[in-house]
C-alpha cells in the first residue's frame, strides 16, 4: 500500500492549515477517517489513533457542551503519535485547546469551507485512489466510445501506432508505455499516466509527441476506469482463435477480474478499427447484448426451422 503525507492531502483538497505546520510531513497510512464523537464523551477504548480526525458539526456542538476540564483532558488524548492530523469542516473557529495540542504535538490542524458530509465525501475518494494497491503495466491505455482499453503486446508491435489512429478518430488518450494501475475497490481499476509521462506518447521514427498540443485538448484524460483488456500479438497460421466470441475470457490484475482479448497482428489488419469494434461489443455487452449468442440463437431457430419442414 502507498503511503501519503498530510500535505499532500492539504494540496489536494485545498485545506487550509491553523497548526501544526511542522508535522506536515506525518505520513497518513489508513483509507478510513474517524469522527471521535464518543471519545469526547469521555471513551477512548475504541480510539483509531492513526485515521484522520474529522470534526463536524455534531463534535463541535458537542464539544462546546463540555466543561473546561473535560475540553482540556479529552483533546489531550486525541492527540497521539500516530494520528495525522485533524480536519474542522464548515470554516469552524478552531478553540484554542486544539491549537495548544497541535502546536506541541506537531499534529496538523487542518481547516475546510466545506460542510462535513460533503468534506468527508472528497477525504474518503482521495484516500481510497492515494492509498490504494498499485503496479505499473506496460501498455497503452485509451478512452474508446466510454470504455477504458488497456492495449498490451510486445514492444514494438504496433500499441502506439493503434492509440495514435484511434486518438485521430476523436477517441481519448490516458496513459502511453507505462500504465500506473491502481485499485480503488476489489472489481475496479483505474489507470493513469506517471506524471512525467503525461499527455506524451513515444512513435517510433518519430519520437515524443504532445498528444494534447497536437490534437486538442479533447483527446486526453487524466485516468480512466479500465473495462477492457486487449493484447496485440503476432498471428500464428497453425493457431486457433476465437471466431464467435460468445465467451468471454478475463485476466486477473492485482484481485480484479477484467474482460479480455487477444487480437492477432498480421498484414493490413486495421487495428484501430478492431480494437473500436472489441470495445463497442465491451459497451454492449455491459447493456446486456450478446452479439455471438444472439447469432447461435438465430441459428438454432433457423436449424429447427428446417428440421421441422423436413419432417
């Protein structure tokens, strides 16, 4: 699992810091956030130290009804070595027992506008993407009428030159060569470009080329979900392949399952057009249409048809 600091965080969600600048460093190492409503009223058996601390509205209010000896003890104990930092939604005047823990801790405190639901929504998205299980495949992965295409093959068999036409057709580039896939839940996959990489794609006997400047800025996004497997690999005459389709194959990366083909390479085969067709034939699958079950169904109607006449 990846791990991420707090400033990072503060970046992405445009936070503002109260306190604590120097510990903005303190790595954040759990998806999950806590709202320790029941350690103010007193119980810290079920801590988790080591999540992000939301303050809403409910442990605002019930902060304000607590004396000043119960408000100094319990936020003492909130603040321990794991914990990252502290998030205040609705722009809350942050009390000053905070800033004194923060400030001798080291322990961010952190501030948004927005209101907690809506806050707690944007730190749960950012942390289940930053903090998810991640590897780096090599391929081309685009955006084909709605469906992610992860494009696979050996170097130099065509993955560039198929993105290439297919961003030409209007469809989308994500990522060229290397593809960061991450997991956000078991059964989705996201990927997305390294950041050095992104908008680039390499054409061999040409060289790097900025898709985005080149074509418009319509032809590029930033990740996309990947519904769609497609390996590119030399035809062989002596092999068989799949000629109705009516299963569909998957391949496991990291614990998710994904749809899966493999297109064989030869000789004025259009590759940007198949792989259009493999990822439309993805959509409508998706939709609940089978194209190959749909023809076997028809021609067994049609065979039945016959035999009945024959007899």
């Amino acid at each position: 699992m990846n791990k991420i600091k707090v400033k990072d965080l503060v970046e992405e969600l445009k936070l503002e810091v109260v306190c604590g600048k120097e510990g903005l460093n303190r790595r954040i190492t759990s998806k999950m956030f806590s709202r320790p409503g029941v350690e103010l009223a007193g119980l810290f058996d079920f801590y988790e130290e080591d999540r992000i601390q939301v303050i809403g509205t409910k442990e605002y209010t019930f902060f304000h009804w607590l004396n000043e000896n119960d408000q100094v003890e319990r936020i003492a104990k909130l603040f321990r070595e794991k914990t990252p930092c502290f998030i205040f939604s609705n722009n809350f005047e942050v009390p000053h027992v905070f800033i004194e823990n923060g400030e001798k801790t080291n322990i961010p405190i952190l501030r948004s506008p927005k209101r907690t639901t809506q806050l707690i929504n944007d730190v749960t998205t950012y942390l289940a993407e930053a903090l998810a299980e991640t590897i780096n495949m090599h391929g081309v992965l685009v955006d084909v009428h709605g469906v992610g295409v992860l494009i696979r093959g050996e170097s130099g068999i065509g993955k560039s030159e198929a993105a290439l036409e297919l961003i030409k057709r209007g469809h989308k580039l994500i990522a060229d060569d290397n593809v960061i896939i991450y997991e956000k839940e078991v059964g989705t996959l996201v990927g997305k470009p390294p950041k050095l990489l992104e908008m680039f794609m390499e054409i061999r006997g040409i060289g790097i080329v900025n898709v985005m400047r080149m074509f418009g800025a319509s032809v590029y996004r930033h990740k996309k979900r990947i519904t769609l497997v497609v390996d590119l690999e030399l035809a062989e005459d002596n092999r068989e392949y799949d000629r109705l389709g009516v299963e569909e194959p998957t391949i496991k990366i990291l614990n998710t399952e994904v749809p899966y083909i493999k297109i064989p390479i030869r000789p004025g085969r259009n590759m940007a057009s198949l792989i259009e067709v493999a990822a439309i034939n993805r959509r409508l699958r998706f939709m609940g249409f089978n194209s190959a079950q749909e023809f076997i169904d028809n021609l067994n109607k049609y065979i039945q048809t016959q035999h009945d006449e024959d007899e």
